[in-house]
C-alpha cells in the first residue's frame, strides 16, 4: 500500500509513470500544453488520494484511467468551444494539423486525429503505452472481450485511414 | 470463418493475448485471403509508427512536480499514524458500550426524578412489596357525598 506522506514513493511513481501518462495524453490530446496540464492534475490527484491503493498495479490502472477521464474532459471542453466558435477558428485549427506531415510525428498526429476517441484511446494504452488487455479494461472501465473486439475495429479504422492519407507505402 | 472472426483473432496474436492453438485455424485463412493480409499488415505498420513516435517529455514539466510544489499546492501537511485494525475494533466496541452505559444511567435519573415530583402530589402512598401497593388515604365526605 503506498504511502506518498514522505514524498520518497510518491516520487518513485512520478519518476515510473511519469513519461507513459504524458504520451497517452499528448497523444489523445493532440496538444502538448493541454497535455501537460493534465499529467499535473493527475498526480496532483494521486498525491492527495494516497493510502487508497491496494498496490502498484492499481497506481498504473488509475493514473491510465484518471488521465484518460480528464482528456476526455479536455475533449469535450474543446468540442463545446469549436462549436461556438467562427468558422475562423476552425480553418486555423485545421491548418495546425495538416501543415508538415512528412515526418513520423506528424503522421501520427494526423493519423490518430482523424480516429474516433474511443478507438484512439484504446490504440494508443495499447500501441503506444503497452498496456495488456486486462489492464486497458480496468483503465477504460470495461471488460477484456470488449477491449480485444475494440482494438480489432481501432485498428482497422487506423489502417483504412492510414491508406486514405498516405497510400500504400 | 468470416473475415471479421480472423481479422479480431489476429488482433489479438498479434498482442500476445490468443494462443497460437487458437489462432491455427485464422492463420490458415489469412493465407488465402488478401483483405485478412492487408489488415495484418496495417497493424504491424501501425505498431512500427507507435514504436518510432518518441514523444519527449518536456523538462518544465518534471520542476512543476517537484514534491515540495505538490504539497504546497495540495495545502495539506500529511501525518498519518498507523492504529492496527484490532485496536480501533476494540475501541469501537468499548465506545459502543459505553454510549449504552449513558443511556441507562440518563434515563434512570430521569426517571427517579419524575417518580419524586408526581409522589409530591399524589395523595396515596406506595407501598414497597412485592408487588408495589398504593395506599391511598381515607377521604372525608359530607352528607352530599362531596369530598371535602
């Protein structure tokens, strides 16, 4: 059972994790600002829930599954301001995704953007954060024949996208 | 076996959660089926391109996370001292004892004292027997029959 009173575990976690939780969430955002807030918010939280984890395994499921509630916040905050936002705003936003997509990078930014969440979400605790099944189950609050029929349907969206922007090289 | 049945199978070979026993049947599809291939090959692009994305970790991010900064923010000092499970059993116990032993002894009090203002005025008397006799004490009455 953790105990992050004396800072010494809750740095060892930080240390742990720290790099995973800012990939899935750079990558789900698209946006490393936003993503940068949230892995601070995340073990902000983690630090204030201390002694409430039964073990390690349940630190990393709940780092996963708190980052990914609050992108899906930050998702739907964005999706309410593009809404009512001008037309203006969304030909920038647009514009930021499309320019330089040669390098892998952007190829993954563009690719991942134009997946539906929950398939991107799922992709990348699995592609991308090397999550097994079981544990992209607990972190996303479903169950593993769930998670093994939405990573076959993920996937086969990814690739079908992939064609569409890039062709079949 | 249909196209969608071998494509989830693969799926999951692919990330080490089907058993090779398991997949015998879907690999035996895929090599006669071009869309079964093309999806198999898709995925291992795609886990090729998750596998070169570096995504740096920005250094201002690990200053803002400083412990110190976390407990600051939290405004919380945290002392905790560890009381064994047993302990906080039994003081359960003793604290629910005793909040019974309260009662009893407020209510009897209670009681007694009420018992004491009603005695003051009732006429009768009790005797204490067993069980409890009130005596009452002989009223005189006029020719009316009216107490007096």
């Amino acid at each position: 059972m953790p105990d992050f009173g004396n800072g010494k575990e809750f740095t060892e976690f930080y240390n742990q994790y720290k790099a995973g939780v800012y990939r899935f969430c750079c990558r789900i955002l698209n946006r490393p600002e936003d993503a940068n807030d949230v892995v601070q918010d995340v073990f902000i939280k983690l630090y204030e829930q201390g002694v409430r984890f039964n073990g390690e395994s349940s630190v990393k499921v709940w780092l996963y599954k708190s980052a990914r509630n609050k992108c899906l916040n930050v998702i739907r905050d964005r999706s309410k301001l593009t809404n009512l936002g001008s037309d203006d705003d969304k030909t920038i936003a647009t514009d930021i995704v499309s320019s330089d997509y040669d390098d892998s990078a952007a190829m993954v930014t563009r690719l991942l953007d134009q997946l539906a969440v929950e398939y991107r979400e799922v992709l990348i605790l699995r592609e991308w954060n090397d999550l097994n099944y079981e544990e992209i189950a607990a972190a996303l609050e479903t169950t593993v024949p769930a998670v093994k029929s939405r990573l076959f349907k993920a996937r086969k969206k990814a690739g079908e996208i992939y064609r569409k922007l890039y062709g079949d090289e | 076996m249909k196209c969608d049945d071998v494509q989830e199978r693969l799926s999951a070979f692919l990330d080490n959660e089907e058993s090779t026993d398991e997949i015998e049947e879907a690999l035996g599809h895929l090599y006669g089926c071009s869309d079964c291939q093309s999806f198999f090959n898709d995925s291992i692009k795609l886990r090729s391109l998750a596998h070169k994305d570096q995504v740096d970790f920005p250094p201002g991010l690990d200053e803002a996370m400083n412990f110190r900064t976390i407990k600051a923010k939290c405004g919380i000092a945290r002392y905790r001292v560890k009381v064994p499970a047993y302990v906080l059993s039994i003081a359960a116990v003793v604290l629910i004892a005793l909040s019974f032993t309260f009662g009893f002894m407020v209510q009897g009090n209670v009681q007694r004292k009420e018992m004491s203002e009603l005695m003051k005025s009732f006429p009768g008397q009790v005797v204490y027997s067993m069980p409890p006799q009130v005596v009452y004490p002989v009223i005189d009455r006029g020719s009316k029959g009216e107490a007096r």
